[in-house]
C-alpha cells in the first residue's frame, strides 16, 4: 500500500513566495507535481472541468504521480444528496481523461447539513451504480453523521470517512475502509494557519499506524491562504518518511 501526500489545489498567486519562484504559471502543475507525489483538485468543486484539461493534467504530470477530485457541490450543497446519479456521471465522464492516475473522490458535506440516512443510502447506491470502479471519501462536518449505524453504511459501500481538521466543525476519525483520506484545513484559522511540528509529528504517527494496517494513505493540506500548505505538506512527509522502512517510500 501507499500513501499519497499533497495541497488542496495548486493554482495560488500567493504561492510564487512559497512553490514558484521562477516558475512561469503554466509550468506551475508540472513544477507541483514533482515536489508532492499527490495534488487534489479543488476547481472540480466549483466548476465542469473540460476534458481536455484533465488530458492535460493527464501528461504533464509523472507517471507514479496521483489526483484525486473534490464532488462537485451541486451533488452536496444544492441537491444535498438527492437524485445524484446524473451530477455524478458528469464529474465522472470527462474526469476518465486522468486515466489511472485519478486515485478517489472526496464529496464535502455542508456543515448546516443534519443526517439523513435515507438520503445518505441513495447517494451510496448512486456511487455504486455511476462509478463502482472508483474510491471514494465522504466528509460529514456535522456531528449528527458521527454515529454507527452510518459507519456501518459507508463500510458495506467501501466510502472512506473523510477525517477533516478544522476550528469550525468536528472531526471524526472513523476509519471504514483500507483507504484513509484526510484533509487538514488549519487547526485554529481555517485556510490559513499553519501546523506546528509536534501536530505534524502526532498525524505522522497516525499515518504510520494506518499504513501498518494495509490501508491506503491520503493526506492534503487545505490551509493554503499564507502559503502553510506547501511548508506543512513537506515537513508533513518527511516527518512520516522518517518513520517507515525506505522501501515503503511512494
């Protein structure tokens, strides 16, 4: 198994300072690419990313090297898991154009939205019928969710728990399937600060743990406003590579 470790987006102006000194932006995927080994993308949450630029995506980036999407918010936000299956195949269609370097899906629940298990089981069925051949995390940001019965749900239909650190909603750190799918978005100023080494140092131990266990490992770095991101996902990674035998290195 591996583990996958990156930012949350790539395209931040703010970023020349941290990433891109001397990097033309049409360089600046090509130039991410080769610092992290994993980038997910944050746009598909907003916007139908055309299929040429997945293509695009697709050959300037290594070989071993992997994105993952974020669910667009019309499945999340709008529809709030109703009816899902035609949004879900147009995130799916063009998106094919990563080929296997598209490793899972994470959907962002909104943090005003309450469990509903009727809705959660049809989104679940709507995955599973649209897209059964890809992995797929869920981030629940209200503590209604956190509960066994949906564990139990999100196990039997192989979604990961998205395990999401923030000020402003809590944090479950369930874990439902042998891919571990972690989103850090600042632990006391959402988007913006940074991580201290002994935090970094306890989630590195954290991803040991889950690695020792077979799983699959994703982490990405959302406090990107100042630029942590960047610093965070590096000291992040080399704190875990200090704790693994060298042949586990992705």
């Amino acid at each position: 198994m591996r583990y996958f470790i990156g930012t949350s987006g790539w395209r931040y102006k703010s970023w020349r300072a941290h990433l891109y000194q001397g990097v033309p932006e049409r360089a600046w995927l090509a130039h991410a690419s080769r610092v992290f080994n994993a980038l997910e993308v944050n746009g598909s949450f907003y916007t139908r990313i055309k299929p040429e630029t997945y293509r695009r995506w697709y050959e300037e980036t290594p070989a071993d090297f992997c994105f993952t999407l974020k669910g667009h918010r019309f499945v999340t936000h709008y529809k709030r898991l109703r009816d899902t299956a035609p949004s879900i195949a147009m995130l799916r269609d063009p998106a094919r154009e990563l080929g296997d370097k598209l490793r899972a899906v994470v959907w962002q629940l909104p943090a005003n939205f309450v469990a509903d298990v009727p809705k959660l089981d049809g989104f679940l069925a709507d995955l599973h019928q649209e897209w059964p051949d890809m992995r797929h995390a869920l981030e629940l940001r209200h503590r209604s969710w956190f509960n066994d019965d949906v564990a139990k749900r999100l196990r039997s239909a192989r979604v990961a728990v998205c395990i999401a650190d923030a000020p402003d909603f809590p944090m479950w750190r369930e874990v439902t399937t042998d891919l571990v799918y972690v989103r850090l978005h600042g632990h006391t100023r959402k988007y913006a600060s940074s991580y201290s080494r002994p935090h970094l140092e306890r989630w590195a131990l954290d991803a040991q743990h889950w690695l020792d266990e077979g799983r699959e490992v994703h982490v990405y770095f959302d406090n990107d406003a100042e630029g942590a991101a960047v610093r965070n996902a590096r000291t992040f990674r080399a704190e875990l590579e200090a704790l693994l035998p060298k042949t586990r290195s992705a």
